[in-house]
C-alpha cells in the first residue's frame, strides 16, 4: 500500500484555497451571462410566439442531452474557428472566457426553467389584487408578484447554482487553474504522490462550499417567507 | 359481540379519549355524535387498530385484549374480523374500482382468485356501480368512490362495519347515493358503527346513538331519547346548535 | 472553417462501437444503484439514528462534490487498495492492474446514482397519502403486502420523471470515464481527434449522438410513464 499523510490534507489546503477566487469568478460570471440568457429563454416560453417558444424549448432540450465536457471541448476548440468566418479573433482570449461561455450556455437552461416555474407558481389573482387596489402595473410586479416569484425560486435557483458549482470543476481539463487546476497541479508537481490527500483536500473544499450555499439559500427563503403560524400542539381528531 | 372498556387516547399533550365504554351487539347500529374535537373518530381508529389507544381493552368475540399491547397476531385478527370506510375513501389509486375491493380478499385473506373476483363483482353490484368495475379511482365521482370503499369493506363479510364520516367529504348532492347504501346495509342485518353528522341518517337508521364531547360519552341511548328527550344540558346544546345550522326539524 | 466531412464519418462509425460501452455502464449501474438506493430511502425513515446519520452525510458527500473529483480520487485509491488486499491479505496471485477499468466506471457511478436515488426514492415515497397505507392495513393486509401492493406501485410511478433525469445525467456523467481509460463514446472521439487535431469535428459528432441517446432515453421513460401511469388518466365517462 502507498503512504498516506492525512496531516498534507491540511497542508493542501491552504494552497487550494489561493484559487477560490478564480473559482468564485467563473460561477459568478456564469450566474450573470446564465441568467441573462436565461431570462430570454424564459420569456421564449412564456410569451405567445410560436417562434419563440420552439426555439426556446429546443434549445433547453439539446442543452439537457449534452455532457458538460463535450460542449466545453466544442467550445474551447470550435468557438475561435467558428467565430474566425465572421472575421472575429478569439485566439488570444483567456481560458476563463471559454470556460464562462460553456457554463452559461449550460446554466442558461437551467435558469430558465426556474425562471419560467417561478413565473407560473405566483397565481394571476395576485396582480389582479394589486392593480384592482390601485397600484401601478409595475408596483404590482415589482411589490408584489416579484417577492413572491424569488422565495418560490430559491429552492430551484440553488440547486443549479451547486451543479454549476460541481460541473465548474471540469474547467481543469482546458488547463484552467482554479483551485480544481490547482490540486492537478499540485499531483503533478509531486509526480503523483500525495494525490489521494489533495482530493480529499479538495473534497473538503468542494462539500464545505455547497453545504455554505445550501445553509445560506436556506436563511434567504425563511426571510423572504411570510410568518407562519405557530403549529397546532396536538394532533387532530374527530 | 364488540365490547370496549375504559379507552385512552392522548397526541402529546391532548388527551382526546379519557376512558370511553360501548358496546355493541350483533345487529346493532351506532351512531356517534359530537362537535368536532370530541374524539369520536379517534375512537373509531382505535378499535381498528389504526390508532394505538394507550389504554383500555377489548373484547371481541373470543378475543381479549389490551389495547395498548396487543400483539401483531391480535391486531390481524381484529382487522380481518372488521372494516374501515373512510372520510377521504383512501381508495387504492393504483387499482381499479374492482381490484380494490378484490385486494382484501384475494392478498390479505388469501380466498381463492375465482371466489374473490365473484364477491368483488357482487359487492360492487350491491353498492350500484356494476358498471364501474374497470374503473380508476380518479376516473369515479366522490360518492362512486366511497361506494367503492363501502364496497370493499363489506366484501370482506366484517362482523363489524366502521364508517368514519363518510359522507363530510362528498358534495350536498352526491350525499345521497352513499347514505342509501348504507341503510341498504343497516336493513340486510350489518353490524356497523358510524360517526357521522348527518342527524337524519342517526334518527332514521341507528339503533344506539353516542353522543361525545371532550373525550368521553355524555349521553347515550335509543335515537328517539337522544333526539327527542336528551338529558344533558351539552346534548340539548349540541343538537339545538346542528339542527338549526342544518335546517333540519325535528 | 471548414469541416472534414470525411473524417466526420468515420468518427462516427468509430463512436458507435463506444455506444455498448456507454450503455453498458448506464443499465449496470441503475441495475445495482436502484435496490440499493431503494433500501437506503426506508432505512432513513426507519429506526437506527447511528445509521441514519451515517447515511446523510454519505448521501451529502456525494451530492456535494463533483464527479469528476470522485473519479479522480476512486480511480487513484482503488488500485492500489484492492491489490494490497489480494496480494498481502488474500495471497492470491492475481494482476489486479490487469482488471478491465469499466469496473471501476461501475464502482464510481453506483456509488454516485445510489446516492441521488436514495433521495428520489425518499420523496417518492412521501407523497403516497398516508391513508393508502392506512386502507390497505385496515382490510387485513400486513405491512409487507401493503408496502409491494400498494405503497411502492405508485411511489414508482411518481419518481418515474427523477428516475428519468437521473438516468440522463448518469448518462452525461459517463463522459468522464475516459478518465479511467475506459473506451466510451467520448474517449474514442478524444483519441480519433487527437491523430489529426480534428478536434472539432469529433466533438460535434459526438454531441449529435449524445443528443440522439439522450433522446433514447427519454423515450423509453415516456412510454413507461404512460403504462405504468394508467390509472392516473382522467375521466372518460
């Protein structure tokens, strides 16, 4: 059996931690370019328009069926080729582009479904309530349907936000150094040993940032609910 | 035939049965009244074993026991020699109006699949609905479903029929069909205890009449004394206050 | 840009003998992943608080960490695990680096599914109404009967939709075996590619025939679906 080390798990956890930000950068990156994109999308499926709405639900059914490698290995070698017959030069842009176009292609999909589930969980009477007591359409939307399309959100909104967060970690393979690249740099310098206590490292890593996430939605969905009433003692009968 | 002695019965804090008695003859149809919270559902529960009373016992037939310890072989002996009629039905959605009431024949009791497919038909053709045999519960009306569920209860041939509410889940219109069935049943000789508020069916059918309140019986006797010369100023006040809400005359 | 069609072609003819394998990974995991996750989901709602416990934070590790980093960690702890166990506990004499690495795919990929399962399972379970159970006891069934007759019938079928997109992501999540050098749809791509730096092209092929499995998938779900969900339809009276 190999040594194992456990003390270099904490010893590689520093030097991992160095890379958080690039990490934290591509997700938010990703959460905005995602989100806007999304949003469209969203509005594709909402609206009317035929046209629209195919697009939309195509677009959100080839996203579904396709591994984030591939699509990051199609972006980082297909995009600079694709993008040369407009006569636009993408050679010299960091990995972090590549990577961050990937994910908001992937996340887009994600945010439009919950996007468009929050949209229809807020009953139509609640605008109707709102604009029948006088408010404007926009105070309508922006006091009261929105508050309550965030909370219900929340749930969905976090658990593409984890997937992002895990999937973000394939960006090593393009040679990204963030604190996944890290860890394979790390192995690489070591000419492989101590590999099982940087995983493991990075395991820490990686679990304590999505159990940080989920406890953090979670506090902003109990803000965001209205007071519920204290439950009944006992259990009901007759 | 059907004896309960002393039952208690509390969820945490609230004592909802606090020693309650009946008992039941052969033939016998109860009915038990009271506002809700009395506890007159839970009670039904626990003679079914779906609640555990915490104390109490039963006689039934040859069987004794305590409630709060009866072993498994004791509860299974006790299920098979009754039947539960639900509020909600809680018809299984996975089977058809037949299948259902075959379930308690052919897995539980294990009678030959022929026999049971025969009583199933012909307790679905008792309760009205021979021509629903294939039918999902989703694809029935509320008082076709709990014809099913009566239906599967009596498929079982019960020595005791337990209804809980059986018709406070039904729209005003479908109330009917179900209670017809039931005075059916009353008049072919079932035993059956029933909790209900449905003063009509009580004064019409019902051989004994409970009256709860607060988790013991207040008054009890035949229809016409509860109803026409009740003793307790809580009966006089509960009936006064449901037959007025109810539209019903005395 | 211009696309080498030719080679296209017969990447494609390449990728579809990665497709067995693909495949082959996907049903042997849910094969063990669904009993298992299965048992994992009853035994949270059951008694032992040790084993529960031990459960959660299984069940929250694998959910919180990538598959890839999983990968990474089982394919470099496997080995040399299971050869110190047959050579210096068994004494066998066996190669165990001779071992055909889809194995390890096996052991990754139920380890992982066994965990998403267990929670989908979990709810399934929880949205049959308490009163089904409560019926099916009250006419005489035992709590087993009640349990293969009546309760799991119709939890399956309302976690037929999480089997399904479980399933698709398992099926994603098998892009990442060429990492344990096992010949899938995408590590025969990656290496046609590399001969002549087509990357694009085998990539693009593949993307076409992931959708097109992924489609398969799906498929075969959505009939089950309508079978398996009969009695859900609505009036026809």
């Amino acid at each position: 059996m190999r040594p194992f080390h456990p003390q270099y798990i904490f010893e590689a956890l520093p030097q991992l931690i160095l890379y958080l930000p690039v990490t934290a950068a591509i997700v938010i990156g990703t959460v905005f370019f995602g989100s806007l994109l999304g949003i469209f999308l969203a509005a594709g499926r909402i609206r009317r328009g035929r046209v629209g709405r195919v697009f939309a639900n195509l677009y959100i059914y080839v996203i579904r069926c396709v591994p984030s490698i591939v699509l990051l290995f199609l972006i980082y070698y297909g995009l600079p080729e694709f993008l040369n017959v407009f006569g636009i030069n993408i050679n010299d842009a960091g990995k972090g582009f590549f990577v961050i176009t990937t994910f908001s292609l992937l996340f887009a999909a994600s945010m439009a479904e919950v996007f468009r589930s929050a949209y229809e969980a807020v009953d139509r009477g609640q605008r109707e309530a709102a604009v029948s007591i006088g408010l404007t359409e926009f105070q309508a939307f922006y006091r009261i349907v929105l508050p309550q399309c965030v909370r219900v959100a929340i749930p969905n909104f976090t658990n593409a936000l984890v997937n992002l967060m895990k999937e973000g970690s394939l960006a090593y393979t393009i040679g990204l150094i963030d604190i996944m690249g890290k860890g394979q740099l790390m192995i690489g310098q070591n000419h492989g040993s101590y590999s099982l206590e940087i995983y493991l490292a990075l395991f820490l890593l990686y679990w304590g940032l999505t159990i940080l996430v989920e406890k953090g939605a979670g506090i902003w969905e109990r803000r965001l609910s209205p007071v519920k009433q204290e439950k009944g003692g006992a259990g009901k009968c007759s | 035939m059907l004896q309960v002695k002393n039952v208690q019965k509390a969820f945490g804090e609230n004592q909802v049965l606090r020693g309650v008695t009946i008992e039941v003859k052969k033939g016998d149809i109860v009915v038990i009244l009271g506002p809700s919270g009395s506890g007159k559902t839970t009670l039904l529960r626990c003679l079914n074993f779906l609640e555990r009373a915490d104390g109490g016992t039963m006689d039934f037939d040859e069987i004794h026991t305590e409630l709060k310890s009866a072993s498994k072989a004791v509860v299974s002996k006790v299920r098979k020699k009754t039947a539960f009629v639900f509020q909600n039905y809680n018809l299984f959605q996975n089977k058809t109006a037949l299948e259902n009431v075959m379930e308690g024949l052919a897995v539980a009791r294990k009678v030959p699949k022929e026999e049971a497919l025969a009583r199933a038909k012909a307790a679905l053709d008792k309760v009205g609905l021979s021509k629903r045999y294939d039918y999902y519960p989703s694809q029935l009306s509320g008082g076709q479903q709990q014809r099913v569920g009566i239906a599967r209860a009596i498929a079982v041939n019960p020595d005791v029929l337990l209804f809980d509410e059986p018709t406070s889940a039904l729209d005003p219109e479908l109330i009917g069909e179900v209670l017809a069935v039931m005075k059916k049943l009353a008049k072919e000789g079932a035993t059956m205890i029933v909790v209900t508020h449905e003063m009509t069916f009580a004064q019409e059918v019902a051989s004994k009449v409970i009256f709860m309140d607060g988790g013991v019986i207040v008054e009890q006797g035949s229809a016409e004394q509860i109803f026409t010369k009740p003793k307790e100023e809580r009966t006089i006040q509960f009936l006064r206050r449901v037959l007025k809400d109810y539209d019903y005359v005395i | 840009m211009q696309l080498d069609t030719q080679f296209m072609l017969t990447t494609f003819l390449h990728v579809l003998q990665g497709i067995p394998v693909t495949l082959n990974i996907v049903v042997v995991t849910l094969l063990c992943a669904a009993p298992l996750g299965f048992l994992m989901a009853v035994s949270k709602s059951g008694e032992g608080k040790i084993g529960r416990r031990i459960i959660a934070a299984y069940v929250s590790v694998i959910r919180g960490t990538p598959v890839v980093l999983q990968i990474l960690f089982l394919y470099s702890l496997l080995p040399t695990v299971l050869n110190y166990l047959i050579k210096g506990v068994l004494g066998l004499s066996f190669n165990i680096f001779t071992i055909d690495p889809i194995f390890y795919a096996y052991v990754v990929f139920i380890l992982n599914t066994t965990a998403v399962l267990s929670e989908v399972f979990r709810s399934a379970l929880s949205t049959v109404n308490k009163g089904q159970l409560e019926a099916a006891l009250s006419i005489g069934m035992s709590a087993p009967q009640a349990y293969v007759r009546i309760i799991i019938p119709q939890a399956l079928v309302s976690a037929l939709p999480n089997i399904c997109n479980t399933t698709v992501s398992l099926l994603k999540s098998t892009s990442l075996a060429f990492m344990m050098t096992v010949k899938d749809i995408t590590a025969i791509a990656k290496i046609d590619a590399s001969f002549g730096y087509n990357y694009l092209e085998a990539y693009l092929v593949i993307f076409v025939v992931y959708i097109f499995l992924c489609s398969g998938v799906q498929g075969v779900f959505h009939l089950t679906e309508r079978g398996a969900a009969a009695y859900k339809k609505p009036a026809v009276s």
